[in-house]
C-alpha cells in the first residue's frame, strides 16, 4: 500500500464577485519537501496558501493531510486542528511576551514540558541567550528565527511560509533561509513557501510550481522547470531572454542565425525562438567576416553593439542585428565594454533555444 503525500491539494478554487483566482489547482508535498508556489502578485499564490492553512475557505476541491480529508465544500477541519504551521513576511511576535512566551504561545502541557521544547528550539535557532529577552530587543533577522521556532514548536507536519524572509535585509537573507530551511528538512516537515522571486525559488525549493493568472502552467523540479520551459512566458519569468521572430515554412523557421526546425506547426505560423543572454557567444569581426559555422553554434550572425554595462559579476551588451535591426543581448563573465559601433558576430546553441508558436503572451519578469 502506497504512502500518500503529506499535503494533497485537488481541484482547489476560489472566486471573488465573479473573477477566479485560484483556478482549479492541484498538487502535493511529501515530508521533508519545499514545495514553492511561484508567481507574480496577483496570481492567487496567498489565497491557496489560505485556504489550505483553513482561514479561508475553497468554493471547490479537497485538501488531504496524510490520506486524511481536512477540507472539503461540506467538511472543514478548524484551522487549529489541521497540524499546519504559519510563517509570514510579518512575524507578527507578541510585542508584550518574552522569547520564551511567545515561542511557547501555541504548545499545550504542564509548563516544565513546555519549557523544555522552548529551550531545545532555541538552542537550535542559536537564540537560547535571548530567551528572556523581547522581541523589541532583537533585529529582523533574530525576530525571523523566534517566529521560526514558535511555529515549529507545536511539530506541526506541514508549514505555510508566505515571503517570510522578504523583509531581511539582503546580507542576512541567504544564510538565515538556508538555516530556516535545513532545521524544517531535519523535522521532517513539509514545506509549501510562496514567493514571488524566481532565484529564492531555485535555491529553496525541491520542486516549484509556476503559478500565472490562478493556474499551475507548470510543475517541476527547478533545473526542469528553468531549462525546459511550457511557453515564452515561462521563460522570461525566471531571466531575461533574446526572442528572434519567424514565420513557419515547409516545418523551417528562417532566421539571422539560419534555419530552425518547427515540427508538428503549419505554413504560416508565427513563432518565437527565445534564448537566454548568458547562451549567446560573441565573436570578433574579422575585416566583414565571421567565424565558420559549427554544428553546435549554428550560423554566426553579424551584430553592432548599441550599449555595453558593467553589472558586478559579468557584464551586459547589447546589440542590433545587421539581418533586420532587431535587439538581441548577451552577458559576458567579467568585463567586456565594447564601444557602441562595434561590429561583432554572434552565435546561438541550438540546444539552449526554445521554439513557442507566437501566442502575444505579455512578458512577467520576476
């Protein structure tokens, strides 16, 4: 007999005077997993994380922890009573209670016990100093993990963390997520984190679920979801990107860089050929010649550079092609400041190239 998952969402939807905002989402968490729901504002990414946490409730679909049914449109478990713990951008500690009161706020039992599972947390966030301090007293970093250790301390089997680490500040956020995140994998806690920034995704999640206009678009570990995109949009969610448009031919798609394959598409078809700045190669002009074409790189290309910038760890040119004018960028490690004028070739890898039908999404960077 299977193991079912921790936290199973099926069919999950929730409209407001007629608009949906969570439109039939499904997907699970397994214990000791970071699921992360992935998206711009707007998208219904909280309003799950809501419903399932039972402070609101779905107009269709179920919520199963552990093979159990904790809600439905005809059963509702109390919010209290659902084993899940809540973390927010806001730590919202009691201003008015100790460390130790406020981490010890939701746990039940004789005070010794209490005490005791408050000392162990504390221990383990490193604040076991502070435990009669208050909350006025740390910093934002330090506040994060007391909020931590209260939501863990009931051992609840599921936590709903909403963008609880945007209000760091960015030296302290890397290392107190990473921390937050390996004592949640030693629990053996499920995680589902929304967020909205598509890097805090990569990092955290064991699978991300990239959620536009109330849907899941697509589910998937991250090296999957970054590398094989479902449309244009997907893509350009996670890093800018190069689109070269073109009208489909005999299942060909003729572009400045040659021909590419468009299988399954009829004649006529517009399609965009997105690829990310970091996957374009630079060449220098050679007196109007360029380099000789690979099977890997493809056709070279002949572009002039209309900016170049330096941006810390690599540098960001951009340029207009000589074969229709259109914009195209690429980054280069380090430092390159070629002057605007500057005649180069380009070349594109065919593998690192996604072919969509032109749809006229509009662009979500994260």
């Amino acid at each position: 007999m299977s193991i079912p998952p921790r936290l199973a969402v099926k069919g999950l939807t929730r409209s407001y005077g007629g608009r949906t905002v969570v439109d039939d989402v499904s997907f699970s968490v397994e214990p000791g997993h970071i699921t992360c729901l992935l998206g711009p504002s707007g998208c219904g990414k909280s309003t799950t994380l809501r419903m399932i946490a039972g402070v609101e409730m779905q107009d269709s679909g179920t919520i199963h922890v552990d093979g159990k049914l904790i809600c439905d449109t005809h059963t509702r478990v109390p919010p209290e009573k659902r084993s899940i713990g809540l973390m927010f951008q806001d730590f919202a500690l009691f201003p008015h209670l100790s460390v130790a009161d406020n981490v010890a706020f939701g746990l039940k039992g004789r005070k010794a016990q209490k005490r005791s599972r408050v000392e162990e947390l504390l221990a383990r966030v490193d604040l076991a100093r502070y435990i009669d301090a208050f909350p006025h007293a740390l910093s934002g970093g330090e506040q994060q993990r007391v909020a931590l250790a209260r939501a863990l301390a009931p051992r609840p089997r599921i936590m709903l963390m909403d963008e609880p680490f945007s209000g760091l500040d960015n030296r302290l956020r890397d290392g107190i997520r990473d921390e937050t995140l390996s004592i949640l994998k030693e629990e053996g806690t499920a995680v589902l984190l929304v967020t909205h920034e598509p890097e805090e995704a990569m990092r955290m999640a064991d699978e991300i679920a990239l959620m536009r206009a109330g849907k899941i678009v697509q589910f998937g570990a991250p090296y999957n979801v970054y590398n094989a995109p479902v449309d244009k949009a997907a893509a350009a969610f996670f890093s800018d990107i190069n689109v070269i448009r073109g009208t489909v031919r005999g299942a060909l798609t003729q572009t400045a860089f040659g021909q590419f394959l468009a299988p399954g598409l009829p004649d006529g078809t517009c399609v965009d050929i997105v690829i990310r700045p970091q996957h374009v190669r630079i060449d220098f002009d050679r007196a109007g010649r360029g380099p000789l074409p690979t099977p890997e790189d493809g056709t070279p290309a002949r572009a002039v550079v209309t900016r170049s910038r330096f941006i810390g760890k690599e540098s960001l040119v951009e340029f207009a092609l000589d074969y229709d004018g259109s914009a195209m960028s690429a980054t280069v490690p380090s430092v390159f400041l070629p002057k605007p004028g500057t005649p180069l070739w380009l070349m594109i890898r065919r593998g690192r190239c996604f072919v969509f039908p032109d749809r006229g999404e509009t662009l979500t960077p994260g």
